[in-house]
C-alpha cells in the first residue's frame, strides 16, 4: 500500500512529509530561516538549523526509531508525568507522550518563519494508562531564526488534573566538560543521583564534571548554554518553573543501548518543564500552555 499518513489538506512549499528513520513518519521543515525535522513519533522535533548556522539538537547515533520506543535526541515530550510515575512502577518513563503518534494538523508560513501544529487526544489505551484523563495536547513548533516550542494542554475532564511535563531538549555541544549553564544561579534544585535531596542554590553557572541529573524547582529564568567552541545557545520560557539539567557520563551512557559509548560528551539536556512541586493544576475546560524559545548565540 503507499504511505499516506494523515496530513493537513494543503502543505506550504516548505514543508514535506516523508519517511525517516526506521520507516517513520517525518516532517521536513526548509523554511526561509531555519530548516527542521518533527517525527510524528513523539511530535519529536530531532533537527534544528537556522539558516546560516549549526545544528543545535543533539541526536543519538544509536536511537531507536522504532514506534514503542523513544527517540534518543532533540526535544522528546515528557507528558504527563516526569520520570517515574509515582505509585505505578511500571508505568513507561517520562510519560505516554513521546511513545505515541501525532497528528499533524496544521502548517503555515508566517513571515519567514514556518509555523507547524501537531495534535495528541486521549484514546483507550492512554485512558487505560496511569493518567487516564481526557485531555486534548496542541504543540505548535515555529521554525525560523529561533525554534519555538509551545504545549497546550487542556482538561476535558468535569474535574480538576494535574499533570507534569518537559520539553526534554537535547543540545549539541563540543564538550560538555567546557561547557556552562547560566541562569540557574541561586535556585536550589533536587538531585536525582542523591535520592532527590535538596541541594542549595550554587553562586556559579552549572559546570559538569561527572554525571549531572539536577531538576531546579521555582525558577523561571532563561538558561544560556555557553560553550567555548561556538555552541552557545538560549533557552528562554514561559509558564514553566522547573528546569532539569542532565548529562549520564560514561557510565550510564554505556549502559543505556541506545545511547553511543563516547556520545556523551557531545551533549547536554537543558529542559523546560513544570515538575513535582510545579506539576500543573487545571480545572475543567482550561488550558495551560509551557513555551521554550530557544537562539544560537552568535
Ligand atoms: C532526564 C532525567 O530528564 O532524562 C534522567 O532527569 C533520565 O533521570 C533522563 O535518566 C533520560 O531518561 P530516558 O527515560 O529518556 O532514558
């Protein structure tokens, strides 16, 4: 049979929809000021570049594209929880979210950027889930000078849901052992290779020099990635109060088998998200939008 996965009735110039990886549907961006690649699996953007620059998301050399498994790279949604699911340890981490197709609903050029809609409801087996909610999850990704990320979520329940999520980036850079987060600066955060003990906020940017799984709770602040070999980048965001940092090292890379021995040092997470004491309460019929906006720094 030939591929037709459901598409928006009329596409711009800029956008195609093809097969990727492991036969998977793909969305190609080659916009005016950015070029970009959103898997429907997962409405998992894998590749960035604004014109003129770098790539800026890291993607596994060894990732699954498989459709019961995540993408190792780019910006997997972790929705609608983060990591384990808290009294239901079977549950797939991070959430149902980045294991299940999108629609694709919509693309549109703006100016000179490229605006793309991915749509994500609930259906029995996410009702059957250890979040059975009815919900509806819109994720507009805008391609251009910056890449934009926004998440809708809305509540079609009678009662109130709470929810967690991220935007869990994966970032390209030289060596991750030059490399600096600012912006976190003062804001105390769980460390989850502590048993999630609370460590107070450091005076310095974020330095790695082992394995590093921190999540900062109560900070809304923009994060800049500096990396001295020119892959500097901005995370700026909205409505999310949770940022994680992580990096494994050698040896949870190692372990982890879609995850390159050595492809370790090439990468960072920064993630926007809303975690734990900022999990994200609504009540019937409202929506609640997180937003990352990330720039290459020149
Ligand atoms: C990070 C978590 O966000 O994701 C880490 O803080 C976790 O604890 C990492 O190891 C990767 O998770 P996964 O499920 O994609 O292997």
């Amino acid at each position: 049979m030939p591929f037709a996965p459901p598409v928006p009735a009329s596409l711009p110039a800029s956008v195609e929809v093809g097969l990727g990886s492991g036969g998977l549907p793909v969305v190609r961006v080659a916009g005016r000021q950015g070029s970009a690649e959103i898997y429907l699996h997962g409405a998992q953007v894998t590749a960035w570049t604004p014109a003129g620059g770098r790539p800026v998301l890291w993607l596994s050399a060894t990732s699954r594209f498989l459709p019961d498994a995540a993408i190792r790279g780019g910006v997997p949604i972790c929705f609608p929880w983060f990591g384990a699911k808290a009294g239901a340890p079977s549950a797939a981490a991070h959430g149902f979210a980045r294991l299940t197709e999108w629609e694709f609903v919509d693309a549109q050029e703006a100016g000179d950027d490229v605006v793309l809609t991915f749509r994500l409801g609930d259906t029995p087996a996410t009702r059957a889930s250890a979040w059975p909610h009815r919900f509806e999850a819109l994720y507009t990704v805008t391609v251009g000078t910056r890449l934009a990320l926004a998440l809708r979520i809305t509540n079609l329940e009678p009662e109130a849901v709470t929810f967690e999520e991220a935007l869990h980036t994966y970032l390209r850079v030289d060596d991750v052992r030059d490399v600096r987060v600012a912006g976190l600066e003062g804001a105390p955060f769980l460390d989850q290779l502590a048993g999630l003990t609370e460590a107070p906020g450091a005076s310095e940017p974020v330095r790695f020099e082992a394995e590093t799984d921190r999540i900062y709770l109560g900070t809304d602040a923009a994060a800049t990635v500096i990396d001295p070999a020119g892959h500097s980048v901005t995370i700026e965001k909205r409505e999310s109060h949770s940022t994680v940092v992580w990096n494994p090292w050698a040896a949870k890379a190692r372990s982890m088998s879609d995850f390159g021995d050595e492809e370790w040092t090439g990468m960072v997470c920064v993630e926007t998200a809303n975690i734990r004491g900022d999990l994200v309460r609504l009540e019937p019929g409202q929506s609640h939008t997180m937003t990352a906006v990330l720039a290459a720094v020149a």
